[in-house]
C-alpha cells in the first residue's frame, strides 16, 4: 500500500512529497504514508502502528491529538475559517508569547525581551521577515548565518543549510542568483574568533547575525556556552542585530525556548529579534517574529518594512497555538526532559554494547547521535562522522514499529504523551538496531 500510494504521489507531486526530507533519500525505502496520529504513535495507510519521534518536526509537543487542541481547533472552525481580518484571538497568543519568553537581565533581574510580535505562517516567513526587518531598521544589507544552520528556504539562507540540504549533501540551491547568495556571509558554527574577523572587515555593512538558538538541523549540535551571549555582544558593538532563530526551539526545551534556558545558566544576553514556528501553533500553520519594540515597529503599517500574509493569524491556527502553549505547562517540561534522559542513554548504551562510536547530542530535551570518536563542534565535524551508519538503524528500528527522523542530520522529538509503553517499545528495538548500525 505504501508502495503504491508513494508511485502514484511521484507522477502527482515532484518527488512524491511536499518537503525534500519525507522521500527517505538518505535512508532509503518507501516512506510510509500517514493517515492518522494519537498520543506517541502514528498509524500508515497499511494500518501499522508506529511510536513517532518526529512529532511533526517538533509541533506536537503535547503528543498528537491533543483532546484540548483538537477541541479548540474543532470550537474555533465552527466559527469561520479565515477572516482576513484582526481577531481578538492573534492579541490573545501573541501575549501568551511575550509573558511566557521571561529570562535572566545582566543584573539577575526578570526580562521580557520578546515586546511585540508579527504572527506569520511559517518559519520560512519569519525568518525571511526578520531579516527584511533587521536590514530596513539598520540600512545595511549583509547578513551571517552558520554553516549547517536552516532557517527555512527563503533566497539568502540557503547557502550551507541543514536540514533537507544537509540531507542531500547539496552546498545550497539552484534558482538562488549569485548578488544574493553574495549578501549572506557563511561562518562555520561556534568560532567566535570566526565572526570577530568577518565583522573586522565588514562591521559597517552587516545589518544581523542570525543564529540557530541550539542548531538542530545538522543533528543537534548546542553551542558553547556562552557563545550565543558572544554573538549578541559583537553584534551590538557592531550596530547589528542579533536573531535568535527558536523556529524549532522555542516553546520546546523550556517555556521560554533555549534562550530561557542559555540566558542566566551562562553570561545574560539579549537578542533583538526572535523566530518562532512548530510548537507555537502545535501542529496548525503559525509562526511568528517578535523582539524589540522599537525595531518591530519598523514593519507596516507603523513602519517602512513591508510583510503581510492572507492567511496570518487566522483564528483556527491561533485556538491551536494557544491552547498548545497553556498545556505546555512544566511538568510537561520536566516529562519531556526525562524522557529525552532515558532515551539518548538506552541508544547510548545499546551502541556501545555493540561497539559503535558515537557521541550523544543534546540541547535541552531534544537529541541526536553522530556517529563519530570525538565531540563535534562544527558542521564539517557533523558531516564528517559515519553517516552509512544510521540507514540501517533506522529501518531496524522502523521494522520494529518505531518512527524515527529519515535522516541522520535531524533531531529526535520526545512528547509529553511518550508514556512507559513507548518508551518500552522504543527501548526493545534498539539491540537489533544496534547491531544493523554496528555492521554497516
Ligand atoms: N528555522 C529553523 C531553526 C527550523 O528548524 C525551520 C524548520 N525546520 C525553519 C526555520 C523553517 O520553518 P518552516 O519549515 O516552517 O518554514
């Protein structure tokens, strides 16, 4: 059934899918079809049973079909789908969002940095509408981004892009003209000395830094400590922006994504812009760019920058979005990293067992494995590790009724609805994974 739902979406649909990652190009096989998730699992067409640790890349946080966010959804579609206009419910998550993004100040005092949001679509928008916004507010038009970091495909943040592009070893996009790939400065992931130089000689006309909050879309790779709050100093020094892409982060390794957590735990640092996607909408199509007031309201209609969105906002995307973030309450926090606990240890431990190299990768409660003897630091660390390693292991794993990501440079996402009979189906696999991993 797969097989042939996967035939006939390839003459439909290029590739057969809407996003590259989903074809299985790395690991190979049929990808299976879903047509229905609850709880930890999803279920394919052929009526199989899988525990998911894909979360949908991140939004259902809670577990799929949550009963509160399909109620919300299901009250708030009753009402209209899309109104092209403002509702109550767009003010209602965008204060969510600033009451619950709260950090440690340089003095130890409570901060807020998140003043004002702009509810968009997708990451890709938010991204790409930071950018807009951080090159009108300071004249300048270059930008940094780290090798192995995706903010989603809009032109400029293509060049050495994780995820889907990291997948299929691409160096960026065709269709990207070079003036614009030119505008974006690649630096390799965690060397300040790195950005200390590019800003050296190009200070005057870099309007931001744009970093993954914890890269994730290489596999998960943290950054050191301290060197987020780094980038926000050279950046303010410099006149320039900080962004803090939480796309995949935010809502999801704490209330206040991992700012929250890195803000405080090292030196106190204050981003000018923040992303958000995924778990602020909960599975729903919403995401958002939010930060600074005085640099927010340089978008339309109070300032010069424009962005607009037909769809933004729309009240059914916002019931889901909201009643995501109330049940994101911390004990879900304090599950979601226990979880992530038990888990990265029993693969640890299963891989050892059978003698495969491996480095367990953590930022918060999401993690990966790279394959490889020492730490990684950067993307070419990343991609240097035995990546023939983990195709097998996969579909070990996906035999034995365990959905894992389709690519060995992407996270695992535990959710609060991950309970004891997961986690157990999860952990039984893993021997004879390992072992597929150990002679490949
Ligand atoms: N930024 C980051 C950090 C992401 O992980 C992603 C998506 N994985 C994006 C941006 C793009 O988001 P979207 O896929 O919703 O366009």
């Amino acid at each position: 059934m797969n097989n042939e739902l996967f035939e006939r979406a390839k003459r439909a649909i290029p590739g057969g899918v809407n996003s590259p990652v989903r074809a299985y190009g790395s690991v190979g096989g049929t990808p299976r079809f879903l047509v229905r998730a609850e709880g930890p699992y999803v279920y394919d067409a052929e009526g199989s049973e899988f525990v998911d640790l894909v979360a949908s890349w991140g939004p259902a946080i809670l577990g799929h079909a949550h009963p509160a966010v399909v109620k919300a959804v299901q009250d708030a579609a009753a009402l209209g789908l899309s109104f092209g206009a403002s509702t109550p419910s767009e003010t209602e998550l965008a204060e969510l969002v600033e009451s619950r993004v709260a950090g440690a100040g340089a003095n130890g005092e409570t901060v807020h940095p998140i003043e004002q949001l702009r509810l968009v679509s997708t990451g890709t928008e938010a991204t790409m509408s930071a950018i807009r916004l951080a090159r009108g507010y300071t004249g300048r038009d270059l930008l940094i981004k780290f090798a192995g970091h995706y903010h989603g495909h809009s032109d400029g943040l293509l060049a050495a892009a994780g995820s889907g592009v990291a997948t299929m070893a691409l160096p960026g996009s065709a269709g990207v003209p070079a003036p614009i790939a030119a505008q974006t400065l690649v630096l390799p992931y965690n060397d300040i000395d790195a950005v200390r130089a590019a800003v050296a000689e190009h200070g005057d006309r870099i309007a931001a830094i744009i970093v993954e909050a914890a890269s994730a879309n290489m596999g998960v790779l943290a950054p050191k400590p301290g060197f987020n709050a780094a980038l926000a100093d050279i950046a303010h020094e410099n006149g320039s922006l900080l962004i803090l892409d939480e796309v995949l982060t935010g809502f999801r390794v704490t209330a206040a994504g991992y700012w929250g957590l890195s803000t405080g735990e090292g030196p106190a640092y204050q981003p000018d812009l923040f992303t958000f996607g995924k778990v602020i909408g909960g599975g729903m199509p919403v995401a958002a760019l939010g930060g600074r007031a005085d640099v927010m309201e340089h978008l339309a209609p109070t300032g010069p920058v424009y962005q607009a969105g037909t769809l933004s906002g729309n009240p059914v995307a916002m019931a889901a979005g909201i009643a995501t973030l109330e049940h994101a309450t911390p004990e879900v926090y304090a599950h979601l990293d226990s979880t992530a606990d038990t888990l990265a240890q029993a693969v640890s431990e299963a891989l050892a067992r059978e003698g495969v190299a491996h480095q367990v990768q953590r930022a918060g409660n999401l993690f990966s494995f790279a394959f490889t003897e020492t730490p990684p630091v950067d993307y070419a660390d990343m991609q240097a590790q035995q990546t023939w390693r983990y195709p097998p292991f996969f579909h070990a794993m996906l035999d034995a009724g365990v959905a894992l990501p389709p690519s060995v440079f992407e996270a695992w996402f535990v959710t609060a609805a991950h309970d004891e009979r997961a986690v157990s189906r999860i952990i039984d696999a893993l021997p004879t994974a390992a072992r597929a991993a150990a002679s490949a």
